[in-house]
C-alpha cells in the first residue's frame, strides 16, 4: 500500500469524485453533458465520447488536490490514457489526487427490500490489473429500499465478504450500501445498516480497514461512530439524487462526513462550453462540494 496516498485519503481536506459511470449509466451521464444518443452507434464510440468527458474533468485546473483528495474510476477509465500517462498514474502523479475503481458489475433484482451486487467474474484477475495499475481501492455498490433486517444484513455480509478478498489483494475497499432517500422507511433501513455495519468493522483485525459509502442519513450526524471507527479510514457519502445544492447542505449537517459525488460533481457541465466556462463551472461546483465537505 502506497503510505502517502493512505494518509491523503485519511486525512486530507476535500472530497472524492465519482466518475465511474458504467455502460448502464453512461448513456445518461452523456446525455446530461449535452451528448445525444445520436452521437454514437456503438458501445466503443459511447466509451470514447465518455472518456473524452472525463478527461476535460481531470485535465482541468479546477480538478486538483486542493480540494479533491480522490476520484473513483470505471474499468475502461483505468485501462485508457491520459495525455500519454494510464489514468491512475496521470491523477496520482500530475493531481495529486488518489486513484479508486469500481469493481462491481451491477444490481442484482430487488429481493427481501434490498438489491444485493451481481456476481463478479474474475475479480482476483481485476484486482491483480488494478495493483498493476497502481489503483489505491475499490468500490461496489449495493442498494437497500426498505427496512427489511433480513435483507439489509444480507447486503452488509456481501459487502464485508469481497471487502476481505479485497484487502487480501493489497486494496482498500470502498463499502457502498446505499440507502434509497426515496425510501419511506429510509431513517429505520439506516438503523439497521448502521448497527450491522457496526459488527462486522467490531469483526476485523487491526491491519483490515476499509472504507464506507453511505447516503446522507436522515438523522444530522448519525454514523458518527462509523466515522470514528478504528477500522474505518474515511466515510464518505453519495448524493443519491440530490441536487448539488441540496446534498451540499445536507453533508454541512454531519461533521466528519465528506462527499464522494458524481451526478451532483458533473452538473451544469455541457459539451459545448469554451474551455472557460467549463473550468469556471467545474471550479464553483469543486469549491462547493469542497467547503461542504470540510464542516
């Protein structure tokens, strides 16, 4: 494990990006940009175009470690390049900015409230690329709709599950139990998570820390504990469908809490903006998200 890149996630000052839409989200993370399906045929041409937009995202001034201590990444992004440099090692050596990838393929369908991850096939091989890409961590996304115990203990015993294979490959594992905000028993689904995760991080050993990626809890400061936990190196939080503005307030509510954003990061970008207004823009939401995230 890369010490330096342990100690800026721990303990440095900002929040982390979130670009790691994947095939099923692209589309709409594109469209959002100003890129219409009609700019693409193909699953290659959609990739291009997305990593093109990535690309202005990390090469622009506004995206420094100033204010933005990690950025999680999708398989392809990791793969590709960037001004002649793999993605992982232009964020890292030219931003300052520590390298995270998703490593998880999709939801499961919803069963006993929850939506559990898909399989993941060959991961030991997708972590050993990932080191060889000089990733710092992963991270894997479940969803929890309703306040089922059985199902919500479920999503914590996968989560912890491959979280342990991680850490056994030499990463640091992002643990993303979402809660809908949606959801109508969304603080009493929170209670459960937080308790179950509570357990499992009482379960591991001194050299197993991991990372959590929790919704902003209904109730102000309520994962305290989690983010005071001796096994938990940063909790950061999702903006689930928030607006920008309004998860900004909602994370300046819970101390300790930083953002990892992606949808709320990347709002009011658009393809066709001069280089100028895209910087100013991604400037004042980096800022924002920054400032939120340092309360």
């Amino acid at each position: 494990m890369n010490q330096k890149q342990f100690d800026t996630v721990k303990n440095g000052k900002g929040f982390i990006a979130a670009l790691d839409q994947s095939g099923g989200s692209t589309p709409k993370a594109l469209a959002l940009y100003g890129v219409s399906e009609a700019s693409y045929q193909t699953d290659e041409e959609m990739f291009d175009l997305v990593h093109k937009m990535r690309t202005r995202i990390i090469t622009s001034p506004a995206f420094n470690s100033d204010n933005i201590i990690g950025a999680i990444l999708f398989e392809q992004t990791m793969d590709r390049k960037i001004e002649g440099k793999y993605t992982a090692d232009y964020l890292w050596e030219e931003k300052g900015v520590v390298p995270f990838l998703k490593i998880d393929k999709g939801l499961a369908d919803e069963e006993n409230g929850v939506q559990l991850m898909k399989a993941i096939p060959g991961l030991d091989e997708l972590l050993k690329r990932a080191k060889d890409r000089n990733i710092f961590g992963t991270k894997m996304r479940s969803v929890i709709k309703k306040a089922s115990r059985e199902g919500i203990e479920d999503v914590v015993d996968q989560q912890f599950a491959l979280a342990k294979q991680i850490l056994e490959a030499g990463l640091v594992p992002i643990i993303e139990p979402e809660v809908d905000i949606n959801s109508a028993d969304k603080a009493q689904s929170e209670a459960i998570l937080r308790d179950d995760l509570r357990r499992h991080l009482d379960g591991l050993n001194e050299d197993q820390n991991v990372m959590l990626k929790l919704s902003i809890p209904t109730e102000d400061n309520f994962y305290k504990e989690l983010i005071e936990h001796p096994r938990v190196v940063r909790v950061v939080a999702l903006s689930g469908g928030y607006s920008r503005e309004e998860a900004n307030d909602k994370l300046r509510a819970n101390n300790g809490l930083i953002a990892s954003f992606s949808r709320a990061l990347s709002e009011g970008l658009n393809d066709h903006q001069s280089d100028e207004e895209f910087n100013e823009t991604l400037r004042n939401s980096v800022e924002q998200i920054a400032e939120a995230s340092r309360t």
